[in-house]
C-alpha cells in the first residue's frame, strides 16, 4: 500500500488532535453536512485526491509502522475498496479507540478503520459496513496460568486484576459482567495491557485473541493465552461512517461484496491471519446486536 504512507509527523499531529477531540462533543448530522458544503462524501474524497481514515495501533487490525506506513486488515480491505470506487489514495489519523467515533462526526476522518467491533452501542451512534474482519477474544495469563482463568466469569470468582483497553467491546463486556472497576486497568492500546501482565501489575489480559497472538510472536517476555473466552463469541469489524454518510455506504457495501467474489478479499485476509469465509458468512445486522 505504497499511497498510503505517513510521515512521523503527520500520525504524532493526527494522534494529538484525537486526543483533543476526545474531551469534545460529537458533531451533530446537520453539522457535518453543513461543514461539508453539502457535498457527497465520494466527491470529497475525490476533490481532495484521498480519504483520511481513522487507524489504532492494534495489530493485525489496523497499525502505522515504523516507516509510517498504514498497515492491517481493515486499512488494506478499505484501500482495495476504495480504489474502485475512483479513490486510490488513502492516509491515516492514528488514534484511541475512545477518541474514534468523536473524531469521525467532527470530520476529522472520513472513516474508521480501526477494528472498531461492531455492537449495539456503536451501530445507535454510527453507520458500519459489512464486517471485514472476525475473529474472537481470549485471555493471556501467566506462564502456566496459576490461576486457571479461561472465562471473564473466572475473572470476576477469583478476584484476579484485569487490563483491558479502554473504551473497547471488552471492557464493557467485563464491567457488565461484574469485574470490579477496582479490579480493571485500563490501557491505551493492546501492547500496553499484555505489558501489565507480563510486568505482574494484573494477573490476566483481555483482547482480540489475533491481535494476543501477534504480541506473543513478536518476542519478549512470555506468556499462556487461553481459549476463546465464552462471554463474546465472536467479534467482527466493519468500516465505520457517519449517519450522513448512508449513501456513500451503499456504494462502499457493494464494492466490498465484488472485491470477495473476486477472490481479493480472501487474499488479505489471510495475509493477516483472518478467515475470509467466516466473515463474509456474519453480518452487520447480526454483530449489531451485541451487547455493549
């Protein structure tokens, strides 16, 4: 994905800005489309010559390298997409998982690519396309897992102390299912809460069990990662746009249907780990019922 390199500045400045935006209130429809000067969001992207999309530093999800160069599932599917809709550039604005959806309805990206999971939550407040990315979640534990955590429910019996990223399906998934906020650390990223685990600050790591798996490959200290926890099922993601932006996601759906049937959807996937048939087998209107 050569169009689709960042220099440092851009994502320190793009990171900056989200943080900012966190503490701000989202913009509202009216506003947005006010702001826009009423243009569709596929002219403006072609005005401009480029989308800007919103990535997190999750792996294999959505990251930017060391050479600043947007990477993951979700980023490479949208890009695939994008360029049959006419738009062949894409760069990125690296951001939290909190600061996302505020971001997005202040205009400051034209979509999300973050593995933003799809839940009931989130489908009230924005638009997602069809899922591009579903797995599961498990928990990393220590080496030989002392406490014999397999569940969040063994999370919430033993006591044990859990990071968990914030502003995520997890962590609401967690609270909801009893663990103590006293009991919770949250964390910016998924690096920085299998760190808390290895560093003994909490005895148990909860995320997207692809995502554990690629931190555990990457070396360093080790750690057990458990089966697929029975509290969330399945997690996918999906593109996420503006309510204003529904026609645009129509367009964006049946380019993301071709680029399957053509064969390209499965080729990144499994580049990064993903089973294509497993997402184009879930829908949108089946994640959005996840609680959360």
């Amino acid at each position: 994905m050569p169009e689709s390199t960042l220099s440092r500045r851009q994502i320190l400045s793009g990171a900056a800005s989200l943080v900012a935006l966190g503490a701000l209130a989202a913009c509202s429809k009216t506003e947005a489309t006010a702001a826009s000067g009423g243009q569709s969001l596929l002219d403006r992207m072609k005005q401009r010559g480029y989308a800007n999309i919103g990535v997190a530093n999750e792996l294999p999800y959505s990251f930017a390298g060391a050479d600043g160069q947007v990477q993951g599932v979700e980023p490479e599917v949208a890009h695939a997409v994008l360029k049959r809709l006419g738009v062949v550039q894409v760069k990125g604005v690296v951001g939290t998982f909190a600061s996302m959806i505020p971001s997005l309805q202040a205009g400051q990206m034209d979509m999300i690519c973050a593995a933003l999971f799809i839940k009931e939550s989130r489908c009230a407040t924005i638009l997602f396309s069809e899922p591009d990315a579903v797995s599961n979640d498990s928990l990393a534990v220590a080496n030989g897992n002392p406490h014999q955590l397999k569940s969040i429910k063994d999370i919430v019996a033993s006591g044990v102390r859990l990071s968990v990223v914030g502003g995520t399906l997890e962590a609401t998934t967690a609270e909801t299912a009893g663990v103590t906020k006293d009991r919770t650390l949250l964390v910016q990223d998924n690096k920085a809460g299998v760190e808390a685990l290895t560093a003994g600050r909490v005895d148990a790591y909860l995320g997207p069990t692809l995502t554990i798996r690629t931190i555990a490959n990457q070396g360093g200290p080790k750690f057990d990662i458990s089966e697929p926890v029975p509290e969330i099922p399945v997690t996918g993601a999906g593109v996420g746009f503006r309510k204003a932006d529904d026609a645009f996601l129509k367009l964006y759906n049946e380019q993301l249907k071709a680029i399957q049937q053509s064969g390209e959807f499965a080729t990144i996937l499994q580049k990064w780990g993903f089973d294509a048939n497993v997402a184009m087998n879930t829908s949108f209107a089946e994640l959005c019922k996840t609680p959360g």
